[in-house]
C-alpha cells in the first residue's frame, strides 16, 4: 500500500511539472522592445519571446526603433528580460546592433543567458562573416580558348609521360638483352594468357559478327549492280587491312588496357610500388616490361583470329543470305585477295600493342591515394588508348597510300 501510495504522488507530481510547463509556455510574454536614454547612453531594452512565433511583433519594433532613434553616443543592448531566444529573433535584435555600429555608434550588449549567448554568438558570426565576391563573368570565347590551351598543355604533358616510360622501357629491354637483369619469362606467360588466350572467346565473336554484317551489308548494295562476287572481295581486304586490327585493338585496349591500369593503380595506392623500389627492384622492368612484351605477342595473335573469324562471319552470312556457297567465296578470296593485305593489318598490330601498354601503364602510375583517382585514370586510359588506335590506323592508312600500298 505504501509503495502504491508513493507512486501516486510520483505520477501526481510529474503531472503537477508536465501541466506547469505547458501553461508557462502557453503564457510566455510576446517580444517587447523598449528604449530610454541614460547618461548619454541609449538603452534598448529586449523582453519576452525573441521567436519565429513573435517575430513580426518584433519586426515591427525594431524597424520603429531604428527609424526614431537617431545617432546617439552609445548604444547598450539589455537581454535581461528576454524569456526565450530563437536565430531569427537573434536576427532581428542584431539587426538593431548592426544599424547602429554602421554609423559608427559603441555598442554593447548585457544579460545574455548562456543559451541565448550561444545563439546570439551564431548569429552574429554567420550574418557578420563577409560575402564571398561574385567573380566575375567570363565571355564565352575566352573560355573556350583557355579550354584549349588547358587541354594542349595536358596533351603535351601526356606526350611527355609517354616518351619518358618508353625509354625507360627501351633501357630496362637493353639490360634484359645484354643479360644484365633477368628477363621475367614466367610474368610475360602469365599476362600473355590473361590479355590474349582468355580473350580469344570474346574477341573470335565480336569479329565474327562484324564480318557477317558487312558482308550482309555488302549483298545488299552490291545486288542492285549485278556485282555479288564482289562483296568477297570488300569483306576480304575491309578486314584484313582494317576492320580486323582495329575492333581487336580497340577491345583490348578497353578490356586489357583497363586492367593494366587498375593493377598498377592498385599496387600504387597501396605503396607496393615504393616497396619494390626499397627492394631495389624496378618497377619497369617488373611491371611495365612483361607486359608490354605480352601485348605486342598477343595482339598480333589476336588480329589473326579476329580476321579469320570475320571472314567466317562473312562466309556464313554469304551463304545464307547471298546464296554464294563458302567454296566459291573461300574461291573467290585465293583468286583476288593478295597476301599483302594480310601483312599490312599485321604490320599495324605491335604498334598497337605498344601504344595501348604505354598509356595504360602511364595513366596507372599517375594514380594519387583515392579510389576516385583511380577510376578517373582507368577511365582516362581506355579513352586515351582507343583514340591513339584510330590516329594510327589512319596515319597507316595515309602512309600504305603514299607508298601505293
């Protein structure tokens, strides 16, 4: 009974609390601004609720008090009687100061709580903090021009980076020659089957596929003239010349050369690259050389399965789709398609292997301490990779013209 009876006087008291507060609140005052001049000094005098609830109450008072209270010696704020302080009153209220201080009137404040001081102090440090300037607009040509001269500056820059891995490279394959370091047969056997040998399927497809549509495409136009033989000859030489080194280098530098950039990107953020150099190893010669030496092995192989799996592509659909039977097609290549097309795509392939392992292995090395850098240089090395391709297939192209090639 008396536990019980103890427990009612709890519940009773908490209830006595609860109702009291709602009532204080319920009955707080509504913001009251007063001012009166002492000794010279004029005292602006804040009380009740400095809230968003009063704010227009006080909003009011403040731009009354600031139009009628002229420019007088001193100004002091007294918070004493304010009851409850929000940031927009603070706002209001130091709106009040700042109108004096900017016309070079003293003022100071008293009877801040240590809550309200706090908030006080907020507000004044966010609406004193000065503005950041606008800058200024920029035409638009202007812009354009410095995107330029920023983007030839970062082509020279990748040039550079370039030319510096290539002969460090050609300098760590002079000490392999000449015996003086070890020439790490079992990594370049490793990358050979990881960027060509695993890459077989993939590539043999897309080839395949391609050499159907052209062929496809072929018949289609070519039947209008009566001139179906010669769309063996347009499949033949297109692939053989083009089409087969250039999707084959484009693929692998998207699959092959990412890769090489995220490895070494890896090894670079985790500092395994410093580790090699403190174990006196170089990290050309270990990570950089192999790999350059299985791409242009594993191109030049891969080239030759894309072409033969185009030209299957093409016998397939022209025996399906043009009515031409792979005997006369596979005829109609041995009779008019000369062997020098097969060595001028071959011809184009180590220069592509080169290019594509250069900058993936460049733009690996550029890789800062962040996941985001390296995706960006992974990025950057397929991009860059891809379109280096293209300009040297049609630098090929220009030059296999100039010769009458």
């Amino acid at each position: 009974m008396e536990r019980r009876g103890a427990r009612a006087k709890l519940a009773h008291a908490c209830d006595t609390i609860e109702n009291r507060a709602v009532t204080t609140e319920a009955l707080a005052p509504a913001a009251t601004l007063t001012s009166r001049i002492d000794a010279g000094r004029l005292v602006v005098a804040l009380g009740g609720a400095w809230t968003a609830d009063t704010a227009s109450a006080a909003e009011a008072g403040t731009t009354k008090l600031k139009a009628e209270s002229g420019t007088p010696q001193a100004v002091l704020m007294d918070f004493s009687d304010v009851t409850r302080l929000d940031t927009l009153g603070g706002t209001l209220a130091y709106g009040i100061e700042k109108a004096f201080a900017d016309k070079g009137v003293s003022v100071e404040r008293t009877g801040l709580s240590e809550a309200a001081a706090v908030i006080y102090g907020e507000v004044v440090t966010g609406l004193s903090a000065p503005l950041e300037p606008v800058p200024p607009r920029v035409p638009v040509l202007r812009m354009a021009l410095e995107k330029v001269g920023t983007e030839t500056i970062s082509a020279i820059d990748d040039l550079k980076a370039l030319l510096d891995v290539l002969g460090k490279v050609v300098v760590a394959l002079g000490k392999v020659v000449t015996l003086s370091s070890p020439f790490r047969f079992a990594a370049v056997i490793t990358q050979l089957d990881r960027m060509a040998f695993r890459a077989t399927p993939i590539i043999a497809l897309i080839t395949f596929l391609i050499g159907a549509i052209i062929c496809q495409q072929g018949f289609f136009f070519f039947r209008k003239f009566g001139a179906d033989t010669y769309v063996v000859d347009l499949v033949s030489v297109l692939t053989l010349r083009e089409i087969g080194v250039l999707i084959v280098s484009i693929m692998v530098a998207g699959r092959t050369g990412s890769a090489f950039t995220a490895e070494i990107g890896s090894m670079k953020m985790r500092e395994e690259i410093d580790a090699l150099q403190v174990m006196g190893l170089n990290p050309i010669e270990v990570l950089v050389l192999p790999r350059l030496i299985a791409l242009m092995i594993g191109l030049p192989l891969l080239t030759i399965i894309g072409d033969l799996s185009a030209l299957a592509g093409g016998a397939v659909v022209a025996q399906v789709y043009g009515g031409l039977s792979i005997e006369s097609f596979l005829q109609r290549f041995q009779d008019e398609v000369s062997t020098r097309h097969i060595w001028i795509g071959l011809a184009k392939a180590p220069f592509m292997a080169l290019i594509i392992g250069l900058v993936a292995c460049v733009e690996g090395l550029r890789v800062k301490g962040s996941a985001e850098s390296l995706g960006a240089q992974t990025t950057a090395s397929v991009v860059k990779a891809i379109f280096l391709v293209i300009v040297v297939d049609g630098l090929f192209a220009i030059f296999y013209a100039a010769i009458g090639q």
